[in-house]
C-alpha cells in the first residue's frame, strides 16, 4: 500500500536530521560520507534543517552539543551553547532551563523552546543505520510528536548476503529494513538499491513506503573536481585501490591477477596501492594482502589513512581498481572519476550503473584472467587511458548539491526524475 504523495510536506517545513552514530567518530565510511555529504549539500542549498543525535536513555532527541559537530563538516554551524535567552522569560520553559542548566543539548527537541513547536508534519531523516531496535524507538517517538518520517537506505546486503559482513549486521539488517517500511518515504541511493528495497518488502508483505532513488553524488568535499589532466612525472605506472578489506571486496582475486600481470609482463613497472581498513570477522584478509605486500615489492598497504592522504594518491594514480562484486551505490568508482582518473570495475550491478557514463573499463571481476587482462590493457594502452580520463574529466558528475535538492524535491512529494 502506498502512502499518499499530497500528504508531504509544506514549501517551509524544517528537516530534523539524525547523525547520531557520525557525530562521534571520525570514521570516513560510505554511509559517514552520505550524512556529512548530505550536511554540505543542504547548506549549499539554504534549506532549513537542524543535526539531532538520539538518546537511547532519554528516549528522545536533542540538538548536538557544539564537541559533536567537529566530525560533520565546516559548512555545518551547530546551535548555540545556551537555550534562546527570550526563553528565560517565559515561565513554561523555566523547568527546561533548571534541568538542562540552560544548555542546549540537554533539552529534548520536543520540550525544547525553539523547536516544540515545530515538530507536528515536519520531517525526521534518518541517513544511517539504527540496529537493536533503535529505528522502531526512533519511528515512535517521531510519530509521538506528529513528525513524518524518512530514511536513507543504503543496501540490503547484510539480508541477502550474511556471509559476507559481520555477525550484529547479518543478525539485524531484516529487522532494520522492515522497519524501514514504517517510514512515509525510503530513499534509496541507487536502483540497485531500491529494487533489493522493494523485493524485500514484497516478499515479506511488507506496505511498500513511497520508495524514490535519490542517487548518490561522485563529489568529494574540499576536493576539486579534475576537469584537466595533470603531465606524467614517473615511468612507473601507479594503481590505486580503495576499500575496506572485506569479503565482497574481492582483494584476494585482485593480489592473485596482479600477480598474474606482473610474472606475464616482468617489464612493466607496476604498483598497486592498497588503501583500506581491516574488517570485523574478516581478519584473514588483512593477513593475506599483508603477507603479499611483504612478497611482492609491487604491492604496498598503506591500511587506514587520512582523507588528505587518499585525495592525493588519487591525483598521483595513474588508474584505480575497484573490484568488488557487490554493492549498494560503489562510492570509490565515482570518487575515482572526480579526479580524473579512470577506473576498473564490474560490469553489472551498480558498478555498471555508475559506469554507464564514461570512462570506466568494465569487466568481470570474479574472473581472474578477465581482472589481469583489463589491468594489461589498461596499463599497455596510453591511448585507453587518456580516452577513458577524458570522459571522466567531461561527464556530469553529481554534486551534493544536486544530492540534498533531489532529496528536497522527495520530501515535497515532487519527481525528482529518477
């Protein structure tokens, strides 16, 4: 059952936007990307919102305290310290001032002077994932107080694919993603996305939310974008690879058809850089590419680096790699193409939906010889890649501007032609 779309929301509704989890870490993963992404974009735009984090103890939500928001981005201006002083003088806030010792983020959004009245049909957005029955808490209290409700939904593979993740996600992503269908509307990030949204709902006879597709944007914040390419100053030819080292992440056959290219063509002065975390449960992976690095002089880890560190080894790549077999949107394959520089990935999935563009070389990247052969080609032919960095350099790239305004459009009940 769909939700009437001319229930959304008013031209000057406000969007309470949870950060919860991103608020305390300096972590950089894909879904941490979307929300601090998705900050930038609605400051860009001048949309009106307001960053709440989730108190499991109070069973409410609050303004972010000021310490919070140095992991959300610099376009973000947190509120201020202390409550609207005009609020001092209204005696029905008096008790919110003597609990809360008149700081902001110890008064609950809905008792709150400058945001009580403005809960009832507006929107509570949700970017991440909410597990051990959070999002039905969080669903409820929102409905509590007259709020709609919309989620970001990312994948489904913790559901289709307990293999591949950890144990809590594997556990919990069922509950999450039917929860989700309370929701007024689910954006997904891509169409992959939406269609493992909606096969789940079906298959479980679950009421299908409004489900839009809100795809998500190659841009990468505080990095401009490479429209030029920049001369070669190494005969050696550099190979990037960012990504978690997890399972469906496919760093095993990746090392194996590196290695294959490097007994076949001794000549060739090959690098492959390896950036990327170790994974929960997935600790044998990190041993194997590890003890590769230490056989191969070809091959380096460099493990978790900073945000300054992977941009610029995107500016010195002279190609990326991104083998994975399976993915909600494929974040590093459009990363990739904001620098310039061209990328190897699959031919189905999203990886194909991102490729569709320009200047990806797709192929099977289950297939060893396939994955060897296309870093052969790409290594061998100076003319592929310049062709190839030339349409990365000229196709449209979504911003996060273009990201928040489609999300906008969504929550006004409007297309957003996707």
């Amino acid at each position: 059952m769909r939700r009437d779309s001319s229930r959304l929301c008013r031209v000057d509704a406000m969007i309470f936007v949870s950060v919860t989890g991103t608020s305390q870490s300096p972590a950089r993963t894909g879904i941490q990307a979307v929300v601090r992404g998705l900050i930038a974009g609605m400051a860009e735009l001048r949309r009106e919102f307001c960053l709440v984090a989730w108190s499991c103890e109070r069973k409410a939500f609050a303004p972010l305290r000021r310490q919070q928001s140095i992991y959300l981005g610099k376009r973000h201006r947190p509120d201020g310290k202390f409550l609207p002083l005009c609020s001092l003088f209204q005696p029905k806030y008096w008790c919110q001032w003597r609990r809360g010792k008149g700081r902001n983020y110890r008064v609950p959004i809905h008792q709150h002077p400058r945001y009580k009245a403005r809960l009832k049909q507006n929107w509570l957005l949700l970017p991440e994932l909410m597990y051990r029955g959070e999002a039905s808490m969080v669903i409820e209290y929102a409905r509590q107080h007259g709020m709609r409700v919309a989620a970001i939904f990312h994948d489904a593979i913790p559901h289709t694919h307990p293999h591949l993740v950890r144990a809590e996600a594997a556990n919990e992503h069922a509950d999450y993603m039917a929860t989700l269908t309370r929701a007024d509307v689910v954006l997904a990030v891509s169409s992959e996305a939406a269609q493992a949204f909606r096969i789940f709902a079906e298959e479980n006879r679950l009421p299908l939310s409004m489900l839009r597709v809100c795809t998500e944007p190659a841009e990468i914040l505080g990095a401009t974008r490479v429209v030029t390419p920049a001369p070669r100053t190494s005969a050696a030819l550099h190979i990037l690879c960012v990504s978690t080292l997890e399972p469906r992440k496919n760093h095993r056959l990746l090392v194996e058809a590196f290695e294959d290219v490097r007994r076949m063509h001794p000549e060739l002065k090959l690098h492959l850089h390896l950036v990327g975390d170790t994974y929960v449960g997935s600790l044998d992976i990190a041993e194997y590419v590890s003890a590769a690095a230490g056989k191969n002089i070809g091959i380096q880890w460099h493990g978790k680096v900073d945000e300054n560190q992977v941009r610029e080894m995107y500016r010195s790549c002279d190609f990326t790699i991104y083998p994975s077999v399976l993915e909600g949107f494929g974040l590093p394959v459009v990363e990739s193409l904001w620098f310039g520089k061209p990328c190897i990935c699959a031919n189905f999935g999203v990886m194909a939906e991102n490729a569709a563009g320009g200047g990806c070389l797709t192929l099977d990247v289950t297939d060893r010889r396939a994955l060897a052969e296309g870093i052969i080609a790409m290594a061998t032919q100076r003319d592929l890649r310049r062709s190839l960095a030339q349409q990365a350099m000229t196709r449209r790239l979504r911003t996060w501007r273009d990201y928040a305004a489609d999300i906008d459009a969504a929550l006004r009940g409007e297309r957003n032609g996707t």
